[in-house]
C-alpha cells in the first residue's frame, strides 16, 4: 500500500522522463562502444590528416570531425593555437562536428533518418565556409618545426584516446554512457516539468522563426557536452524545429573552444571565431526553417 502510494504520488512528467531516460542506456553503450574501437585504430592517422594538412584543410577536417567522437575538436584547437591550422580549417572543424548529437539520436529510432541530412547539412556548411574564410584571411601559418605528435587526443571524460589498455574499452564507453546518461535524464526532467507546466516555446522565445535560430547558435557556443544532448531533446519534444536545433549543433562543439580558450592569448581572434561560427549557425538554421 505504502509502495502503490508512492508510485501513484510521482508526477508523471518526473517517471516519464526517468523510464525513457532509461531506455537509452543499450543504445548509448554500443554507440560508444564503436566509437571507442574507432578512436583506437584511427585517431592518430586523422591527426594525421590534419597536420598535414595544407589547400585540403577545411575539407578533411570538416569530414573527419563529422565522425562522432570525442577529441578531434580538442586537437585541432590545440593545432591551430600552435599555428598549424589555418582559420577556416578550424572553423570547418567546428561547424562539422556534431559533438553527442549522433549517439543521442541514435537511441530515438523515429528520428534516425535526421541523421544524415544532419551531417551532410553541415558538411556541406562547413567546407565551402572554410575556404571562403581562408580566402578571407589570407595569412595561413603552417609551423612546421611543430611536434604533432606530442599531442594527446584527450575525450570529454579527459581520458587519452590514443593510448588504450584493454579495460578501456569497457571502462570509457561506461563512463561515457553514465554521463551522457544524466545528461539526458535532467534536461528530460526539465524539460517535461516545463511543458506540462509552461508554454515552454514563449518562455524561449522559440515561436519566433527568427529568433529561435538565433538563441539556439548563442547557445551551442557554450563548451559542454550537455549542450548538444539538450538540442537534440528540445527537437525530439517537439519544443524547436530541425533548422533551430541545426543551428545550435552548428556552434556546438564540445570543449573544443574551451580548450581554444586557455590556449589563444589573443582573445580578439577568439571572439572573431565565435561570431563567424554564430553568423553561419543562424542563417543556416533559419534558411533549413525557411525551406521545410
């Protein structure tokens, strides 16, 4: 009797969002799981890539951060502060990554054909944008006295993905999976606190096809993995559009820009980066909103 009380006395948006929040655990491991075994056997030949990188720079780093994993941001934040990536490599970087959003829409079956339009969308942003930001600056360094190969790759769970024991492969994608996990399950509790209670929509200004693309690229700038996994659950509630929810994943890209951020003394050129990213997020964002 005291157990039915209990249950009966859980609003239903809290056990809602705990029950679905559950149901993504499988799906989040072996996602991560494959991403662990991918990052092993190629995260050293993509840095490669990279670093070597001259005219081909916005295009393999825009298709190589495409991939979903976890420290490809990191490194090429680290590579362009040391002067070996050109501004619109970096920024190709950024637009292309997708951070947790591909794992997060994996484990929803009814949004997976957004995945690749996803991806395309953003490739196809991202590497016409590098170049043209090349051309733009023109100054491109490459410091080739600079040893690449000091560079760890680091995840966001601040492991090195280059340099693996065999428990990793266990041990990383469960730590992962735990915390995208929490991730999920508050912004799930919030977010169905907030539509049951408000009209969540008003409250962020997302009714506006104007505005909500604009919020949503101002949004993504902030180095979280949280970020992403909140954009792809305000798509999947129904509370933004796909074009809203691109423009975010658009800006969005992990710890990338904080890493950017302790290592670039000249924060003038960081805050250029951050409103070209902004700029492309938002009328990418709201030319896919204009088109659907």
């Amino acid at each position: 009797m005291i157990e039915t009380y209990f249950v009966n006395s859980i609003p239903n948006w809290f056990s809602d969002a705990v029950i679905d929040s559950i149901k993504t655990l499988p799906f989040l491991f072996f996602v991560f799981l494959f991403i662990e075994i991918f990052e092993h056997f190629f995260a050293d030949k993509i840095k490669d890539f990279l670093t070597h990188s001259k005219k081909e720079g916005p295009i393999i780093g825009a298709i190589t951060s495409s991939i979903p994993q976890c420290g490809f941001s990191v490194v090429a934040s680290t590579l362009f502060s040391e002067g070996y990536l050109t501004k619109g490599t970096i920024i190709a970087v950024y637009l292309a990554t997708s951070d947790e959003a591909i794992p997060v829409l994996l484990t929803y079956p009814k949004y997976l054909p957004y995945i690749l339009p996803l991806i395309l969308i953003k490739l196809l942003v991202a590497i016409p944008c590098g170049y043209l930001i090349d051309c733009i600056f023109k100054k491109t360094v490459l410091n080739n006295t600079f040893d690449h190969n000091e560079i760890g790759i680091e995840g966001c769970c601040r492991h090195d993905i280059t340099n693996h024991k065999k428990r990793d492969f266990l041990i990383h994608p469960i730590k992962h999976t735990l915390s995208i996990f929490v991730f999920i399950l508050i912004i799930t509790v919030i977010l169905n606190y907030l539509i049951e209670s408000f009209d969540i929509q008003s409250l962020f200004l997302l009714k506006s096809r104007y505005l909500a693309p604009l919020i949503s690229s101002l949004f993504g700038l902030i180095p979280n993995c949280a970020v992403s996994v909140g954009l792809c659950l305000l798509f999947i509630k129904g509370t933004i559009t796909f074009g809203t929810m691109v423009s975010g994943l658009m800006t969005s890209s992990g710890i990338g820009l904080l890493v950017l951020f302790k290592s670039i003394k000249n924060k003038k050129e960081i805050f250029q980066i951050l409103f070209i990213l902004t700029v492309i997020g938002y009328i990418t964002g709201l030319v896919i909103d204009f088109m659907v």
